[in-house]
C-alpha cells in the first residue's frame, strides 16, 4: 500500500508527462502537497477524509510566517487566496487518485473558501498619455523603454511573456505574434502601428545581432557573440522597474506594474465596446470568469444606457 509521499510524486509525473502541465505548476503542486503530506502524516489514500480535510483547513487559516516555507510578512497569516491555491492542489491530487482507481476522498466534497470579489487597477487615457510623455526617446535605452511599454499596453502581455520574446517571434509587417502563456496555450497578440514604430525604432538604433527582443544597455566585450545574447535579455524585474521607474517620473501615485498596463489594456477594450468573449481571447485566460473581473469597467456604458432608456415617473 502506497503512502501519500510516493503517491504525490506519482501525480507530478503525470502532470509533467500526460498533462504536459509547466514547470512552475509542477513546482506548486509539489509545494502544496507537501504541506499537506506533512501536516497529515504517513496515511494512505483511503485515509484521506473529510474531517482530515477540515483540520488541515483550519491549520492553513492559522499558518503564519514562522511556519510557512515561503515566508509572508511577520505575524501574517495565508491569504485565503493562497490557502484555496492549497486547495486547488489538493482537489487535483484526489481526481488523479480516483481516476486511477485508488480510494480516496471525492474532490468534489471539497469547497472554495468565498473570497472577496476581486479588483484590478488601471490607468486612464490620461494617466496612459502622461507615462509615454516621460520616456525620453532621444538615447537607445529610452528606445527600447518605450517600445517595452507601447508592447505591453499594445497587446496586454504578462510580464513574462514580454521577457521571453525573441526577435524573430515578431512580425513587425503584419503587426502580429504568438506566446504562449500559462498552460503553455497559445494565442494570437496584436500590435499597434504606433508600437511597431516604436519597435522598429529600437531595434533600428541597436548593433548587435542577439535574439532578444529587449536587452539590458550593459555593453559586452563581444557584441558579435550570439551566445551573450541569452544573458543580455531583460528579465522580468528589470522590466517591472522600468516600468515603475516612469510612472513615477509621470507623477502617477498609484502603484504601477506590467500588470496594470495589462489591466488598463483590456480595460480599453471593453470602454471602447469589445466584446468580453475577445478580451478574454486576446488575454489569454482559460475562463470567462477570470476576465469578468473587468466587467465593473462597464458601469459608465450601464449608466448611459439607464439615462438613455429610463422614463421618468413625471413622463409617464
């Protein structure tokens, strides 16, 4: 009889070979299931219940820093989104064992924690117009700045997926590309013609032939070394620091990240009338839930249409 640690490693090999699931999931997975192989002891499948379940729970809801592997502020507790991503993990481990014919607890006995809806900051066209203002273009890394941010804004990309493009992912002439985001899918982005001239503009001034598409200003003693390449490409944290360092130049006080230019993106969109069925394509989210978190940017347009349509009970 197998206990739940050889059963767990036997999840994540599934996960990695039939489901072809990423890296960073596998490694979560594993980090979740470990907690919970840890606080549940050396059980078996069938030893899985509900009870079991419940306490872990509460245990999750009481874990603080001092306990957790990864470390939250001091004194802090899980956030209940972390604690239903335990959960998540958990539901997922039981559908695999079940699918497996292995007695278990039914995944579907098990609950989300409710958690408060969710919110996401954007920035106005105004606030949008005053972040390009502060890019000074008149120097290579001011360039290849405003290129990053006219991507990001342009097509909604993560973080992430900006980092990982390579010049020839581009197709500057018909202004589209492909990623591949979570869940290694993929999908089509679309480029503007004002973020294809400002990429074409960098690119342009640059004299290396490295694949990247943005590279960080450090000169190397070989710029004709294609295998610096791969060490000159911009990671996430350069670009989230870019991206902060001009909206403080903007005086934007909000706190500003890729992902609020992502946010503001698909923001755009549905003010401009898009249907939430293409945001959610030109997102990338798996589920029409994830993008109607934006669905209170409609409230202007629902507010036209109330003064629009509703008569007056002095008109009747």
């Amino acid at each position: 009889m197998l206990l739940l640690p050889a059963l767990i490693d036997r999840f994540l090999a599934h996960c990695e070979i039939e489901k072809n699931q990423s890296i960073k999931t596998i490694e979560n997975y594993h980090r979740y299931l470990r907690r919970f192989s840890e606080f549940a002891g050396k059980i078996s499948a069938a030893e899985i219940t509900l009870p079991l379940v419940q306490s872990y729970r509460l245990h999750l809801n009481r874990l603080t820093d001092e306990r957790a592997s990864r470390r939250t502020t001091e004194g802090q507790t899980l956030s209940k989104k972390t604690q239903n991503y335990h959960v998540i993990a958990l539901r997922a481990f039981l559908k695999y064992l079940i699918k497996n014919d292995i007695q278990t607890l039914a995944p579907e006995k098990i609950e989300l924690s409710k958690i408060p809806e969710r919110t996401v900051e954007f920035l106005s066209a105004e606030e949008v117009a005053r972040l390009f203002e502060a890019i000074p273009t008149d120097a290579p890394a001011g360039l290849r700045d405003a290129a990053i941010l006219e991507t990001l804004y342009s097509t909604g990309l993560r973080v992430s997926e900006l980092a990982r493009l390579d010049r020839a992912h581009v197709d500057l002439q018909r202004r589209e590309f492909m990623v591949r985001g979570k869940g290694r899918k993929p999908r089509i982005v679309f480029l503007t013609e004002r973020a294809v001239t400002q990429i074409s503009a960098y690119l342009k001034s640059r004299e290396d032939a490295f694949n990247p598409l943005f590279i960080n200003a450090r000169r190397a003693r070989s710029d004709t070394d294609i295998t610096l390449g791969e060490r000159r490409r911009l990671s996430t944290v350069s670009i989230e620091s870019i991206v902060r360092k001009y909206a403080m130049l903007a005086g934007i006080t909000k706190k500003v990240t890729p992902h609020t230019l992502r946010h503001s993106f698909a923001t755009t969109l549905l003010q401009n009338g898009a249907d939430i069925r293409a945001v959610q394509e030109m997102l990338g989210h798996a589920s029409i839930t994830t993008t109607q978190i934006y669905t209170h940017l409609t409230n202007k347009r629902l507010r036209e249409v109330h003064e629009k349509f509703h008569t007056p009970h002095d008109n009747l």
